[in-house]
C-alpha cells in the first residue's frame, strides 16, 4: 500500500474515533489532525513506504539507468 493511502486511512480512523466527542470540540482542535500528518509521514517512511510520487521517480530513474546499461551491453 502506497504511503499517500496509508496516511488517509490513518487519518480516516482517527477522524472517524473522534466524530463522536466531535461536538464537544472546538474546530481548531479538529484541525490539528492536519498537524500530525509530516509526523505520521516521518513514521511512515522510516518504516520503509514511499510516496507515489517518489516511487514513480525513482522508478523513471531505474528504467532510464536499465536502458543505458542495456545500451553500453550491446556495444
């Protein structure tokens, strides 16, 4: 599962856990679940997810890298 799914769910159940005190708090409180998402994130990726994005690059970077390589061999 890519890192960009794994956040949103995280933050679809703790949104989804607090909808019920949601009433008793103040919309800034609320809020602050966007404050935990570069930390969430850091957690994510130290254990080893990857954005989409950052995958796709790295990715255009192996094909290209293959590509030369293949290019080199056959010379």
């Amino acid at each position: 599962m890519k890192e960009d799914r794994v956040l949103d769910a995280i933050i679809s159940i703790v949104s989804k856990e607090l909808k019920g005190i949601e009433s008793k708090l103040a919309a800034p409180e609320i809020n602050a679940l966007e404050k935990l998402k570069p930390g969430i994130e850091k957690v994510l990726s130290s254990a080893g997810f990857v954005s989409e994005s950052k995958y796709n690059s790295l990715k255009s970077r192996a094909d290209k890298l293959e590509e030369r390589l293949n290019k080199l061999e056959e010379d």
